[in-house]
C-alpha cells in the first residue's frame, strides 16, 4: 500500500477497519456512504452529520476526500455492488421467497 498524505485529523485509512477504505476517524462511517447520502441521496451536509452524530467538519471533510478520490472510491463501490449482485445471482432463494413466488403465482 503507497503512503498517502491526508490528514488523519478526520479521516482514517486502516486495512483493520472497513477493509481498509478511507473513514471518518473514530467511527465506521466510510467516506463513500457521506457521498452517497449527499450526492445521491440529497441530504444536507448538516443533516448527515446531525443524524449520524458527526462533527460538520468531519463531514465536510469526507466529501472533500470524495472529490479528491473520486474514481478510486466509486471504484470500489462499483466492484463491491458487482460482488453483491453476483451473490444474490448465485444463492439459492430462502423459504420466504420461494413461498412470496408461490403466492404471486411466479
């Protein structure tokens, strides 16, 4: 793993915690899920930090981490949805489906 220079006053890269995706430090809380409630999802900055009891700097920071690596973090997501979907491709459907299919007549 190349050393990066980033503050590690609000975000954190340690391969021990969310296989080692950039965080906000102290917390589980990755980066790529502060873009995703913000770019995606349309919550305020100010909204995510209060729902989630996170400083606004620390929030503020995650998206500006975002935007500073955005192709490498939407990256990961894409593979990570791929990896998911694959997943649920390949797993036989539980009793609740099958009996939701019955039901529906599917």
């Amino acid at each position: 793993m190349r050393l990066q220079s980033i503050s590690t006053e609000h975000i954190a890269i340690d391969p021990d915690y969310c296989f080692g995706k950039p965080r906000i430090a102290g917390t589980r809380m990755p980066v790529a899920t502060i873009a995703k409630l913000y770019l995606e999802m349309g919550e305020s900055l100010e909204d995510i930090a209060q729902e989630y009891d996170l400083s606004l700097a620390s929030v503020y920071a995650a998206i500006a981490y975002y935007y500073d690596h955005r192709e490498e973090i939407d990256g990961h997501t894409a593979e990570s949805e791929a990896y998911v979907e694959q997943m649920k491709r390949n797993s036989p459907p539980s009793p609740l489906q099958e009996k939701l299919r019955a039901i529906r007549g599917e």
